[in-house]
C-alpha cells in the first residue's frame, strides 16, 4: 500500500526538482548545496537526533563541536572560502541556531577587517583564521541596547603607559548578551567611549583580550559569565563581561576610522568612507531575509507533510464514510498553511533578489557610487521587520496547525520558533526599525520633489499625487497579476501621503517620525508588502510551464490573503470597496482547492533533508507515529528512575496522613 | 532618589487596591488569596529562584515536591476543600503551569466521581484522598487527538474470567500525552472501545492499575514512559503507555453511564443524564478563561513595569536634553501595551461573570432545566478559543516589546508564554471548537425562527432582520459605550447571517459548517468579542468613581483597537465607513495619552506578588539590572568549568592545522 504521502505526490504533476531551482537560484547551487551537506551526514559528529533532549550545556558542546568538526572537514576537502561559509550555512540548517564561532567567522573576523587597519590586521588575521584567537563582538551593555549612543563602557588613555584602560564603571555598563563571550571567545572587539584628557569622544572599537589563549582562564580584571537560558539560541553562550581598569596597548584601538596618537591627540580618518561600515549593518539586515524564508519553509515542510498524513474526524460531505478524513481536506487547516507556504515561497524568491541587488550596491559603494543606499536601507530595513515577522508568526501558525504533536520539542517547530524569535528584536528592534524605513521614504520623497527624480526601484512614488481608484473588478480581474501591484501600491502610497500630511504639522522630521511611530510602522509594512509582491510577480515570469502555473497560484494567494488581512487599510486608501470582499474571499476559497493536489509537492521543492529538519513529523516518508515512539526513547526521563515521585511525593503525604491519625487517636 | 516606579506610581491617583477588589471580585476575595500565598512563601520548598535554570527532571521533582508540600500544609492548618483547591492554584501561580498531581484532584478525582458508581466510588475515593491512589486520565491517543469516536485501545469482555481484557492492537493505539502517566500516576482511568462478543459498544471508561502502590513498579503488562519535553508544561510528565492483554475485574469499568452484565449483556443506565458528563468539559473550557486572564495580566506587568525603568534612545521633541527617554513614553510601545492590559481587563472581567454564569448553570441542571445549556456551550467555546488566542499572542508581543532582555528565560516571558500555549491547541483544538460555537448559534437562531424565543443572554439575535446601519459617527459619539455594543453587534449579526447563507446551501448543517469552517472561526470571534466588550461595559457599571474613569478608558480602548484590528470585517457589514478610520485612530491615540499616567498603577491592580511572578524585568521595586545579573549567578553554566571550548572546539582546529603544515612540510 502506498503511504499517504505517496498518495499526496501523486496528485500532481509539478516537477518538485525544477521548484527547487527556481527557489534556490539555480540547478549548481542546488546540487552544491546537496554535496555540502553529503560531506557532514556521514560523519557521526553530525548525527543529531538526540538534540531536543540535551541540556543547555550539551547543546553548547555539541554546536562547538559540529563547528569545529566542519572547519576542519573544509580543511581536509580544500573547500574555498565560499564554499566554506557555504557549508557553514548547510551546518547551520541542521543546527538550528548558529555555533558560537560563526560569530567569529560571520563578525569578529569582519569588523577585524572594516576597524582596523591593515597594519593592525597583519597582527591578529592570521591567528583569527587559524582559530587560535576566538573572537566575540561586544557591543550591547546590560541597560544598552539599540541605542549606542548610551554605552557607558569606558577606555581611557593613559599617556604615562601608552595604554587605554578599558573599564566599567557602573552595573549597566556590564556588556551583556555578545554570542561566545561566556565560554568561547579569547579576544573581543569592545564598544567603549573613548575618554582623552578628561573629553568624550563617543564609542569606537578595542581589541580586548579575555582569556588566555593556553589556559583558556579569564584575564586580570576581566570577569566573565553566561546570561542564562533563553527561549532559543541556547548553542549559543551569550555572556557578560566586566572590566576592572584593564590595560590594552595604544595601537589595540581600531584605527582605520580614527587615530589616537602617542600625544592622546584624536585625529578622524577622513579617507575611510562612513557608509563602508553602514553598508555591513545593511548586509546584516538583508541576510534576515534569507533566514526568514528559509525558517518558514521548514515549518511549512513539516506541517503541510504532517497534515497529509494526519487523520481526523469524518467526513460531513460523505456521511456513511467510516474512514476518518486527512486533516490537509479541511478548510481551515488550509486556510492557515497555503497563505504561509506562499508567503515561503514569497520571501525566499525576494531573498534572491535582495542578494542580487545587494552584489550591485556594494559594486556601487566602491566605485563611490551612493545613489542607491537610500532604497537599500528602506528596502533592507522593511523586508527584516516584515519577514522576520511573518516567519515567526507563521512557524507558530503552523505549530498550532500540527496540534498537540507540534507542542512536543521533537517536532522540530518549538526549536525553530524559539530560535528564529530573535530576529524580531536583534539588528534593529523591529518597531524602531520601521522609523529607519519612514525616514528613507520620506528622504525618497523629499528628493523627488526637489530633483524630480527617483531611483528606479521607487519609480511608483511619482504616482503619490493621483488620488486615483479603480471601479470595482470583477472576480477574474482580482486574478489577474497586475491588480495586486497596483492595489498594493495605492494602499501604501495612501499611507505615505498621510505621513507626510502628519510629519508637516511637526517640529521636525525626527520628531514627526517619533510622535507617529505607529504610523511609520504601517507604512513600512505598506512599503514592504508591495516590494514583496511586485516581486514575487516578476520573479516567476521566466519560469518554466512545468512550475509556473502552480507558482501564480501561490503569487495571487499571497496577494489576495494578505490583502484580506489588512482589508480596512486597503478599503480606507479608496482602492478596494467594501462590497468586493465577498468576492475577494470567493477567490481565495477556488485557490485553496486548486493549490491543495498540489500542497506536499511545493513544499517538497524547498529541498529539505529528514537530517536539516530534524522533525518527527516532518519527515519525507510520512512516518511520524514511529518516528515520535523512537524519539521519546531518547528522553533521559526514560533512562533514569521513575520512583521520584513514590519518593518525593507520594510517601510525604502518606506519611503525614499516618502521622494524623496516629496523633487524632492520642486525642 | 525615587526609583522610576515610584515615579511612575505618583503620577496616578487610582488606588491600586481597589482595582484589585474590582478585578478579584471583592475585598474579602482577595485578602483570602494574600492569607493562602502567604502560608506558603515562609516555607523553603517554594523558593523557586533558580526555576529557569533546572533540567526538566529537575522541574518535575520541584513541581512533585511543592504540590505534596502544599497538600501537607493544607492539611496541618485543617484548610476547608474549597480553601484547599485555592492554595493549590495560588500554588499553581508560581510553578506556572500545573504539577501532575493538581490533574489527580482535577481531573482524575473529579471523574471518579462522575463517571463511576457509589459503589465504585466507596473502593477508591478514600484512597485516592489520601494520595495512595494517585491517577490520570488516559484518554488520548498516538493517532488520536480531539475525535474520540476513532480511538483504538479495546476492552475486551472475558466471560470465562469475568474480566475485561485492556490491549494496544496498533502503534497508533499507544496512550499518548495524558499527563502524570510518565512517573506519577499508579492507576489511570483509561478509555477504550468496549468489545462484547465481537461487538463494539463504543468508547468507555475503566479504571486500570498502572503501578504497584508500594514499589511503583509497572504492572505486568503496562509499558509506560514519558513523550519528551516540550514548548511548555514542562513540570508535568505527559507520558505514553501500552497494554499487552492486561486484564481487570469486570467491576473496574465506570459503570455509571453503563453497565456489563455477568453474561456479558450491555446495559444503558437511562437515569443518568448524559448532559452531566457534558457539563464537564464545559467547566473546564470555562476555566481556560480565567487561566488566559491571568497569564496575560502577568505578561503585562512584566512588561509595562519594565517599560516603566527602561530608557533607550533620545526626545526628537526635546533635542537637547541628554537623558534618555523612558521606554513607556514610545507611541508604538504604548500602541503594543495599553491594547492588551486592556484585554488582560477585559478577560479577567467576564471571567468573574463567567463563574457567575456557571454556578447558576450548575443549579439548572440538578433540576433539571436544561434551556441555558446551549447558550453555555456558545459562550464557553467561543470565549475559550479566543481568550486563549488573545492571552498567547499578547505574551508573545509583550516578550517582544521587553527587547532583547524579553528573549531570557529569567524575564519570566518565555516560560509563560510557553505553559500557555497548550491551550490554544488542549480541551478542543480552537479550530475545531469554534465549529461547536456555529453549531450553538446556529441552534438558538432556528429555535428562535421556529419559536421566536430566544435566551436572556442572546436577545440580540433577534435584530438579525435589521440591516440596519448608523449615520457616520463624531468623534465624540466613537468615545460612548453604547456605540461599541452596537458596532460589536451588527458585526456579529453580519456574520451569522453570512454563515446562514452558506449552510442553506448545503446538504446539512454539518456539511454546511465543515465547508464553512473558516466563517465558522470568524463568527465565533465576531460573537465572543459581543461577549467581551458587552461584559466589560457592564462589569465597569457599578464601580466607584475612584476607579471608574480609568476603567473606562481601557475599556473604549479595548472596543476600539479589536475594532481597528478588524476594521475590514466592520466595514464589509456596513457598520463602520472608511472614512470613519481617521477619527476613530485619533481617538486611540487620545486614549493612549490618558491612559499613560497611570499604566504602571492599573498593572499593580493586578495584585500579583514579585514571587509569583518571578520575573527579573516585572519586579516591583523596578530594579531589574540587579535582578538580572543575580539570577544569572544561578545558571549551572556558571558553576562548571568554561574549558569546553578550548578543549573540544580551539584544540582540534590547532592540531588539525598543526598536522596540515606538518603533512605540507614534508612535501
């Protein structure tokens, strides 16, 4: 007998191969990615499936180890270094969270080559690479957070010694939360005001040592520790860190945007170009975008699979069926999984543009070329808030949507969940974020108005001034491609014209901005929604016949729901009536039936192993019920004695009740 | 110097403690639960300062360990049933989610009652009073959730033996997820399909000796273990379970609803009324109500008192100033937060009608009356669903908006969020259960077509003729209660007639509701929000005028941001012009203004105490950095040696690269 996923692959006749190249830019780094991940499975390091049972410090050793195992798995192959941080990446997928030293590889190693200078580099890059200096970034105090300016680690020049003495000076300024600070990091590049005679000269960058690199034991008057469990990110070991007056040499400050000289003198680099370094934040950001989609689709992957092997309750259609019906047949199970896989599909296919796009900025950038920067912060600042949220959101759709299994950590979704909520509040909270987005739209506009000009992926913004609106469609036009692109961009373009209208009754537009964050954060969204949508559009127009007709089911399926759920702003811009809402939902109604044969197969070209995913219930062949059995088995629960309960429960009261009676008998 | 709470405190004159009276039903109501916490908190078991910090083995001892020292404690101050049932859930207000034995006096001891004879009853009541009995409710399977027709495990009658014959045919059969059946339990009401004589009688109750009461051994025959960890309720040893042909005395099936005779005969106990066992679940769908009310009021003292200390980021309206401005001072903050403490109102406040309702339920049904039952299930199932929703998605964006400290165990968020979330998906998986509301609303409309009666409660029903709708509204007229009722109503009314459409329809009403089922889902919410708003304009009446201008605002703040939530759906049923949008969000931002001042104050109505909400960022006292690092001391991590990395992550990459220059030299 065929298993139920069997069943389900045979309804449809989309190639799940040629999704998988149109969702990972090409058929190469599709089997790249497939050879990178043959190099680690066979290894025994890599086996992971006791994972959802190790404590936290098991979970750190075992990341540790995975990382190291696949540096030096890269070594022996002679991988190149993209290919190396390639495998890091495949690494990653089955870790869930990144190891501690991808922080070292991903950030100390990169802000070594962006603050400092290439004299200073000579110095430490080598022993960087080479693993014998294990670094951290350590930048966030325990009051800090976004707000840098706020830092209150202090690093002092001291001109008898020629040395900078780093130092915190109140419980606040403890740095607090830098990843691989607790256990793993000998050095760090610390975020400290610099103080010269007395002056504040705002934070710049130290290069800290903070352990020794023999021992491992924390310097003199560096006082290291872990922050405590977290709802994910437990490979990680976010730490604290307080200085007790500790002396580093003048020439560990990074000098390449500004010097200190023997004197104390402070002399600003002016050579070295500022959006150099904003470039990397903007980076950072971008590289979100790709982690949302991918999350989402391991959530999708687990859950649409689940759900078609899944049986529950009987068929009301069929009333004399004594089989009960697959949980993917009923309306509200697809209501909540078909807008999520097509949002997966949204935000992966943007991922790859976004990636293009960020390869020509920074192509850009070094020709001194910085028209574009303003479109990729709004666009690297709307699409972080934008994904991160609907990912996360979504992944604990789905966990909801798996029922009671998807409450068990061996389903794979709480660890995704609790792992990817960090991108909602790290490089950038969200809500503040949003006001960084406004402010771009708002320069886009301001220089519009002045120059006439707009750079051409904002070339919509020069319809601001037609208050226009179409005539109600009929329920073919709201299939048709285009009418999302326009009603996406009224509504924002509705919600822009009343910031403005808001930031001119304003001190300023810093202030208009503050006073109006909520607004800022709609229009954001606004801005991002019609991004993701005109590019979703575009990205499947080249596709092949084999793919693209099941694609534009999932294009118009994100435009159209994601339009339901925010039906009032959309309704309030003047471009969608009221009345058009029954039609609107009709719609949505005939995709979910035509997208259902299709549901295991699109989830399939996200090309997830059973080892990336890690799920029981996930699994590619179906068998979750086995599947959850043996991974209980994995429980330390159930390789230690169960009589705790006799013990420290049980005979404590029957003890007591004896006690009672025995003293009522007395009476 | 006054800490930023005490600041915060003065800035309101609404007496905290008469919020509480309010909130906890009365004066009396409230010193009871101080009285019971207080017994309590003197005694060293319940410290649970390092909570967030124990393995999950660890966690279940320390729930076992309070809950017997509890049950010891009440005995020794001789507290009445009732006062015993409250220390266990003030109790339960610290461990967060439930231990396993609050499910042998909930639910195991609580079916006994029900489902079993006198008779049967006077074998195992004294013992199970005692804790010498201690079960569970084994009633869910590996592939079977909420239907319990499809349940598998079989009780096969033995006339030979006059036994009846307990067996797992299939894997999918396996007993899985009833809590306490891991470690705790020794005996289990178990439910299984009755066979006699190759005939199946359906599903019934038996009770079946797990564990032997002095070695706590399984008996012959039983497997047992524990399903694994989860996202939340890690405290309770949710476990699996396998009969091998286990045989029990006939007399060991609950024979209160049924009997089976020596010869195997089935008989129907028609005396017994069938809506008892179905006020059961009702019960505890009702007491989801006050659990989500709780748990969201938790979430939002956390994070309103923390918003309350933090500062990040500089005044765009006060360029000058220096110092940072406090967190709460953000619109978007305030947008997040006032919202929810508003719903954390809301729901705690029909929770109290809830009770109310319930108890008068109970009394109709011992004589007999059985006319309010549909309402009860309407009302229970639907406010079950989407207080539940309401409470885990408003943790969630609380966690968010404490920022990166929010993503720490310590904050006391994730846990929270986690215990909570079962019940999104636990007692009816929300989905499925608003099916249940449609059905009910279904039924009092025919019964009021056919009789033109309708309950007390759901007079509104009777408007559903009128397609009425009003003028645009001032914005003054959006500030009146009585304009959140009707909107609430005519959005409802819309909707029911929608779904009435779309059943007419269809071959049945079943089939019309299953193919509906997403209209289903938002009927309930349309009818439930009725409910809330409805509540807590009555609920507010007849408070004094030191706390009713306050509760005023949160609760047109609560009508208006559900509103704005789901302005589309207000619009569609013509209640609400788009055009009305701009006043009715200036309205809220009016609200968030007012109610600013006395944020931290309506938090502290709440009354709970810094131990039950064990929260670093929630303290009273506001001093959360302090909190923060203290409670990190107690991290395992911090007591073990932080060589780990050096030894098996940095020492193989060095000899590998060691080996790799050696194998390179040689050469």
């Amino acid at each position: 007998m065929p298993s139920p996923l069997d069943v389900e692959r045979r309804k449809s006749r989309v190639p799940p191969r040629e999704l998988a190249y149109v969702l990972h830019q090409s058929q190469s780094y599709v089997e790249k990615l497939e050879r990178l991940e043959r190099l680690l499975v066979h290894d025994p390091v890599f086996n992971h499936k006791k994972m959802y049972y190790l404590t936290r410090g098991e979970q750190y050793k075992r990341a540790t180890q995975m990382a190291g195992r696949a540096e030096i798995i890269a070594r022996r192959t002679n991988l190149s270094e993209e290919d190396t941080a390639l495998l890091h990446v495949v690494l990653q997928g089955f870790t869930g969270c990144p190891s501690s030293t991808a922080l070292h590889t991903g950030m100390f190693i990169k802000n070594l080559g962006l603050l400092f200078t290439e004299e200073q580099q000579a110095k430490w890059m080598k022993m960087a690479k080479q693993w014998r200096m294990v670094g951290c970034y350590a930048q966030t105090e325990l009051g800090h957070g976004s707000n840098v300016r706020g830092l209150e680690t202090t690093a002092t020049y001291v001109p008898a010694t020629d040395e900078f003495e780093i130092h915190s000076p109140t419980l606040t300024s403890m740095k607090w939360w830098p990843g691989a600070l607790a256990r793993t990091a000998n050095f760090g590049v610390v975020y400290a005001r610099l103080l010269l005679g007395g002056k504040d000269y705002g934070v710049h960058n130290f290069m800290v040592q903070l352990r020794d690199l023999e021992t491992h034991d924390a310097m003199a008057g560096v006082t290291l520790g872990d922050i405590g469990p977290k709802i994910g990110f437990n490979n990680v070991d976010n730490g604290y860190c307080t200085f007790d007056h500790v002396r580093i040499p003048r020439d560990q400050m990074g000098m390449r945007v500004a010097t200190v000289t023997r004197q104390g003198a402070y002399l600003k680099n002016s050579d070295v170009p500022q959006e150099v370094l904003y470039f990397t934040m903007l980076q950072t950001r971008m590289s979100y975008i790709r982690s949302s989609g991918l999350a989402l689709a391991k959530a999708c992957t687990i859950t649409i699979r689940y759900s078609g092997v899944r049986r529950q309750g009987y068929d009301a259609n069929h009333p004399d069926s004594k089989e009960e019906l697959g949980v993917l047949d009923y309306q509200t199970q697809q209501y909540r999984l078909f807008p999520l896989l097509a949002a997966a599909y949204a935000i992966t296919l943007t991922g790859n543009q976004v990636d293009a796009f960020s390869l020509q900025l920074a192509n850009q950038i070094k020709r001194g070329d910085l028209s574009m920067l303003v479109v990729g912060h709004a666009m690297s600042c709307g699409l972080k808030v934008l994904t991160s949220e609907i990912a996360c959101n979504g992944i604990e759709t789905c966990r909801r949507a798996c029922g009671g299994h998807g409450y068990l950590l061996s389903s794979g979704l709480p660890v995704l969940l609790g792992d990817n909520l960090q991108m909602v509040t790290a490089e950038g909270e969200n809500f503040v974020l949003c006001q960084q987005t406004a402010r771009a739209l708002l320069k886009v506009h301001g220089q519009f108005q002045s120059s006439g000009r707009l750079p051409s992926a904002m070339q919509f913004i020069a319809n601001i001034g037609k208050a226009s609106r179409a005539q109600p469609r009929s329920k073919n036009q709201w299939l048709e491609l285009d009418t999302y692109v326009d009603v996406f961009q009224q509504r924002f373009l509705h919600s822009l014209r009343g910031l403005l209208g808001k930031v001119s009754l304003e001190s300023s537009i810093a202030a208009g901005i503050q006073n109006n964050s909520m607004h800022c954060y709609k229009l954001s969204n606004a801005y991002t929604f019609l991004v993701l949508v005109n590019n979703f559009v575009e990205a499947i127009r080249p596709t092949s016949t084999k793919v693209l007709p099941a694609l534009q089911l999932l294009c118009t399926l994100f435009a159209l729901t994601q339009l339901e759920a925010a039906a009032g702003e959309f309704m309030e811009s003047g471009c969608v009536f009221p009345s058009e809402m029954p039609i609107i939902r009709a719609n949505i109604e005939d995709l979910l039936k035509l997208i259902r044969p299709h549901a295991v197969t699109l989830v399939d070209g996200f090309n997830f192993s059973d080892h990336t995913l890690n799920s029981t219930l996930g699994r590619y062949d179906g068998n979750v019920y086995e599947a959850l059995y043996e991974s209980a088995q994995h429980d330390p629960l159930n390789h230690s004695s169960d009589k705790v309960a006799l013990h420290e429960l049980l005979r404590p009261i029957r003890d007591e009740i004896a006690r009672e009676s025995a003293s009522k008998s007395r009476l």
